[in-house]
C-alpha cells in the first residue's frame, strides 16, 4: 500500500500502482521519486516513512521525513 503524504488526509493508504491519493488527490511521491509505503512515527517536526526509492534499484528501501 502506499501512503498519503497529505497530514490532513482522511483515507491515506492507496493501492501500490495509483500515482495520486484516492481521497485527497495529493500525488503519492515524493520529488517523483519517494513512495511512501508506511507511517513509522510522527512528532511536533513532521512525520517518518518506511519508503522505497524508486528509482534505485539496487537499494530501495530508505526512510523519509
């Protein structure tokens, strides 16, 4: 599933394919590049993901805030 980047989105997690939130209409990467995949944490700075990096094929798994 990949997950909304949206922090006021109702409905964040969409199917893997879709480029754009099904709820907000938000695009689902980040810098076409980072799709998130998780929700790992959020606090009074922003939020972190488990992400993939899709244009890494090598190493796609990272984290981003």
């Amino acid at each position: 599933m990949s997950y909304c980047l949206n922090p006021t989105c109702a409905a964040p997690q969409n199917p893997d394919q879709a480029s754009h939130c099904q709820s907000c209409g938000a695009a689902l990467r980040l810098h076409h590049r980072y799709r998130a995949m998780q929700l790992l944490g959020q606090g009074g700075f922003g939020r972190t993901f488990r992400a993939i990096d899709e244009q890494n094929s090598l190493n796609p798994d990272c984290v981003i805030k």
